[in-house]
C-alpha cells in the first residue's frame, strides 16, 4: 500500500476524567446527568460542560474537564508532565487497563472521591473500523510506526491501534506528544510499513 493511503488525522487529547455513575452521583448529586459541551470525533463520545478538580500529593488543576458518557469505572488521564505537576505516579497504558494506577482526589460541587486506582498516562493510539484496519492490512492491538511531518516531525513508536465498529479513524497524541512534534488537532500523520 503506498504510504498516501495511509494518511490519519491527529487528535490531540488534554487531561480529562471518565466517571463511573456512582461517582458522578457524589460529585454533582443524586440522579446527576452530564451536559453535553460539544461532540468528540469518537462516535457517542462528548465533552461535558461539567468539570472537577484533581488533586495530587504536590498540587491540584482546578477545572478538569469531564467527557461522557458517563463508565463503569472511573478513569482520570494526564499527560506525563500533568504527573509530575500534582506528584502522581502514573503508567503509560491503554484506556480501560487502571489495575495498580495512580490515585487522586476528584472534587465537584456536591462532594468528593479518592479513586485509589485509575490515573493513567494513555498510550498513543490510533482509532479505525475493521474496514479501515483491513485497507491497511492491520489488527486490533498491533503497534505500529507513525510518521509526522513539519518542523518538528517525528515519528512515534509503539502506536496502538484499536479496531472497533463504533470508532472514528484518528491518531489520539496527548498534549506532551503533540507539543514535542508541534501538531494540533486536524494535522496529518502516516502510518509507516
């Protein structure tokens, strides 16, 4: 496949939390729904006007914004130097893998939480449909090579690539990695062979 037909979009991901519904009751009161802000390149997913404050051992940034809908389990995600910011050891994994992960505080209007696990540095990531993964001759999990272009081009290891039904074709950077490689949201990359 020539490398034209490989061209991703990039997203880039700033710090954000995921709540679970027992969570979000605590945070902003019983019954609580989230107010969709604006809708996400990801099919289904939404910033929410909602925001909370994470707070770690050193520090804390006050109005994190939460994106919906609400999971089963509560999940913060920062970029590495969001970590050392507030003091909190995060591992660099894929969304949903919070096993042993950092901890925080969330504080809302209505209360707060201490998730004991669920900090985590998201592991870059490309989003596809089984139709785009097979155009490419790529499987769910594989890792690839990506390719950015510009002043500051670079090309980023161990890409994840998801494959799901309801997923939107998108190279997911977080802030530190999209800053080192000076892209924003709607730049191109390449998939390398």
């Amino acid at each position: 496949m020539k490398i034209m037909e490989k061209i991703i979009p990039v997203g880039v991901s700033a710090r954000h939390v995921h709540l679970s519904k027992e969570d979000l009751e605590t945070l902003f009161g019983a019954g609580y729904e989230l107010t969709v802000r604006k809708d996400l390149s990801q099919p289904g997913q939404f910033a929410s006007e909602e925001t909370v404050e994470v707070v770690g051992p050193k520090r804390s940034f006050p109005k994190v914004r939460i994106l919906g809908p609400v999971r089963s389990k509560t999940q913060v995600e920062l970029s590495l130097t969001d970590c050392f910011s507030i003091g909190v050891k995060a591992p660099i994994r894929e969304s949903g893998d919070i096993a042993g992960s950092g901890s925080v505080k969330l504080i809302g209007p209505k209360g707060e939480v201490t998730i004991p696990e669920g900090v985590i540095v998201a592991a870059r990531h490309i989003h596809m449909v089984p139709e785009e993964a097979e155009k490419f001759g790529l499987k769910d999990k594989q890792k690839v090579s990506v390719k950015t272009e510009g002043e500051r081009g670079l090309i980023f290891n161990n890409v994840v690539v998801r494959v799901r039904e309801d997923f939107a074709l998108e190279l997911h950077l977080d802030t530190d990695e999209a800053n080192a490689a000076g892209l924003s949201n709607g730049a191109k990359a390449i998939i390398l062979d």
